[in-house]
C-alpha cells in the first residue's frame, strides 16, 4: 500500500504535532542510522545529516516557546477584577468604571480586570491599558421606565435573558476575585440574580456594590428600595458598598435612612478625581484641542445629550466674550431633529462650535476656562478635579437628583446653580460676562481621593479584612 495515502476517518493520526519537534529529531536520529547500515549512498547519507542538522539548530528545538502561567499559579497571584455597567442611557457608569479600573492599573497591584459593558458603548470611549470587555446587546430605558431592545428585533424579555447568559457565563469562567457592581445592585431588568446567586453558593468572588454620593430625593429611595429588593440584595450578595462621594457634602446613610442591616458594609471613598484619565483619554480628543483657535474657552456639556435641548440652544444663542470661543458637545443620545437644528443656528454664530461626541470630554474640561453644564456625576466630578468656574443647569425632573447636588456644591461655593425655569441666553451672556475672581479652590473643600482610597479598599477585600462597624471614609 502506498506510504503516502490520506487518512481516512477514524484512522489514528500518527503524524507528530507541529510543537512536537523534538519528537521528530529522535525519529530523524533513527532514521540515519538505519540508513547508514542500507545501502545509501555518502550523498544521500550527506544530505540526511545536513537536513538533520538544520532542524536540530531551530529556534523551536533551541528554546521551546514559552508561554505565561496561569494567572492562579504566579507568585503572588495576579487579582482578577470584573466590573459591570448597566448602559442603557449615559456614559457615566461605564466612565465611572473605566476610570476606577485604569486606578487599580496604575496603583501597583497589577489586577487584571474585564469591564462587562454595552458593546456600543464600550466601543466609543477609550479603555485603559490591560483592561478588555465583555460586550452586551443594547438595552434603553424608555421615559416611563420600561427597557427595550436598543438595537436588536427581540422583546425586552429575550435580550434580558440574553445578556444574562453572558454575564454569567463570562464571570463563571473569569472567576473574578472581586465583583464590582456600578448602582445597580440587581442589574438591569434584574438580570443580575442568578450571577449574583451563583457566585455567593459556588465561587469564592467578593462582590462590591458602587453607589454615586446622590441617588434620588430621600422619599423615593426609601419607597423604591423597601419594594424592589434593592435592600435585600445588598444584605445577602454584597460584601462592601462603596460610595463615591464625600458625606460631608451628601451622606446617604443618613439622609435617606434606608442602610439599616448594611451600613457596616459602606466605605466612603470620596469624589473620583478625573485629573488621571487625561493620560489614557488625550489622544482621541487632540485633534479638536488643536484646532481651538487661541483664547479663552466657554465649553457647554449635557451628558449623554437626551435632555439638553434647552441649555445647548441657550448656549448658542448666548453673546460670548470678545475674547472667548464657544464649544458645545451635544452627546449621543440628542434627538437627530434637535441636533440639526442646534448646527444650523451654530453657522450663524462665528465663535461657536458643535461637537455630536467626544470619546471623552476630560481633555476639554482641562482646557476650558468657563463651563456650562448640567449636574451630572461625572460632569461634577471633573468641574471639582479641575477647580473650574461653572455655571450649573440641573436637570429637576422626573429625577431630582441633579439639582439636590447642585445646591449642595453651591452652598459651599464651588459652583454657581441656575434653575432651567430661569435658563435663557441672556442669563447665560451675564454669567459669561462677569468677572468671577480666582477659580474655587475645591480640592482643599472637597475630598476626591477616591481613586487612591479604592486601591485600598480593594486590598482589604482581597485580604478578607472586611470589619464590621460604622460607615467609614
């Protein structure tokens, strides 16, 4: 039978594998000197070595490539983090979480750390180093509160149950150190229940719930959390509650009244300082820096833009300052018609610009001298990291959430606070025009250390130093 027939299904495959080199210098070696005592010729024989030796002096044969161990068998073991943002309108879980995670990167414990995010989302903004997703389908929030498929052709029942799957399925084989959970503490659609389940009968992962400092008005919390299991689940699926604010201007604990049963778990870390995302969110953003022409900067955020109609418009029409250039950054979720409207009337106005999206407005926080903005965590994070003049256009309702921290900052006088019934072009003109004296000094007023604290936080839950007790900062 011919020697070089193909192999049939269900023939054993007897070929050595391609890493298998050495495997086949030995049968090689064989080889030769079978034919040294055949009748080869000195060539042929020749040839045989010299083929021989070639293999032999391979790279592969050398050095067997060498591939990294297992994260559990480093020394000491490398952390695993995974994070969940819920998505479904704004960019500020996500951010929140992005930037928590490039802390934990740069603060020496070398975690490895998977963000669980909307796929379109985790696509738009930059994403620090050694930090990957996993992707899920869109879900949005509708004004009366339902969820619906953001994309997808299926009921908000399937793709609940879809990204469930997901989620679970990636954490069960990620087996995470420590879950960490940005507000939601059931997820969205509840779709967290049966990840949170598993992990707490099964794994060995610490799951941290993140809160922003103010959530809602106290009566709607209190109602809320006593009905939708919000207080059982952070009682029987979370180790830690850490909330991202300072309690001397807004404590949660006590003004809402609700943490009985988990407040030991509560650590304050403190405002998130934004000063750090400027090293891994520059590069996107530069090519519009450079385009500024020189001067001051007047910059009007709305966050993710779905209520921001009113200021924009406001904005654009407003008279600027001989000296200044206007920039408005509508966000992606602006209504198109709303959008095109605000561009249109931009053209009339020589010094002002329209943006639809920045991956990441840090950079242009940094750069601007005035901002104009609604109240927004992450908004109001950067206008404390960056100690600007702000003016402050809350959104008041169905959420007031907005407008209770507004008047918190402003009480201490680092931000300025207009209600949007006195919103208008000429109030904005006044504000512009107006001589503000020194930038307020909110680092000295506020805490933002939350991104240094964090680490440590992180390290008592590794360590499996969670105490009982008081909240704590």
């Amino acid at each position: 039978m011919s020697g070089n027939r193909r192999r049939r299904k269900g023939d054993a495959d007897t070929s050595p594998d391609d890493g298998d080199v050495p495997g086949i210098v030995e049968a090689l070696d064989l080889a030769l000197r079978a034919l040294s005592a055949s009748s080869a010729t000195p060539e042929e024989l020749d040839e045989i070595r010299r083929l021989l030796g070639g293999v032999r002096a391979s790279p592969a044969v050398r050095a067997p490539r060498s591939h990294l161990p297992p994260l559990s068998e480093r020394e000491p073991p490398l952390p695993r983090i995974a994070t969940y943002s819920q998505g479904m309108h704004g960019f500020g879980h996500i951010r929140r979480n992005a930037t928590i995670a490039n802390a934990l990167r740069g603060a020496g414990t070398q975690a490895v750390i998977l963000m669980i995010a909307e796929a379109w989302q985790a696509g738009a903004i930059p994403m620090p180093d050694g930090v990957d997703c996993v992707t899920l389908p869109g879900l949005r929030k509708e004004a009366d509160g339902a969820l619906n498929a953001r994309f997808l052709d299926v009921s908000d029942e399937e793709l609940i149950t879809l990204r469930s799957k997901v989620i679970r399925k990636a954490l069960q084989t990620f087996e995470p150190d420590v879950f960490l959970v940005d507000y939601l503490p059931l997820g969205a659609g509840r779709e967290l229940v049966r990840t949170l389940e598993h992990l707490r009968k099964h794994g060995r992962t610490r799951c941290v719930l993140g809160l922003r400092e103010v959530l809602q008005d106290p009566e709607t919390v209190r109602r809320t959390w006593s009905t939708d299991g919000t207080l059982e689940a952070m009682r029987d699926y979370y180790d830690a509650i850490w909330i991202y604010g300072d309690p001397s201007v807004f404590d949660p604990v006590r003004e809402y009244g609700v943490f009985d049963g988990v407040a030991s778990k509560v650590r304050y870390t403190g405002y998130l300082d934004q000063r750090p995302r400027l090293a891994f969110a520059g590069a996107p953003v530069a090519p519009v820096l450079a385009n500024l022409p020189p001067g001051k900067l007047a910059l009007c955020v709305v966050g993710g833009g779905v209520d921001g109609h009113a200021l924009t418009e406001a904005f654009v029409a407003a008279e600027l300052p001989p000296d200044t250039t206007g920039l408005v950054v509508t966000g992606p979720y602006m209504p198109p018609e709303q959008r095109r409207r605000l561009l249109e009337r931009a053209q009339h106005h020589p010094r002002c610009d329209v943006l639809e999206f920045v991956p990441d407005p840090v950079p242009l926080i940094d750069r601007a001298d005035r901002i104009i903005a609604m109240g927004g965590y992450n908004t109001i994070c950067e206008v404390l990291s960056f100690e600007k003049h702000a003016l402050i256009v809350p959104r008041v309702h169905p959420e007031p959430e907005q407008w209770i921290r507004a008047q918190r900052l402003r009480d201490l006088g680092l931000i300025e606070v207009l209600h949007p019934d006195d919103l208008s072009p000429g109030a904005l003109s006044e504000w512009l025009a107006r001589d503000l004296g020194p930038p307020p000094a909110s680092l000295s007023r506020v805490d933002v250390g939350g991104l240094t604290r964090i680490p440590t936080l992180l390290g008592e839950l590794l360590n499996g130093a969670i105490t009982s007790g008081t909240p704590t900062v």
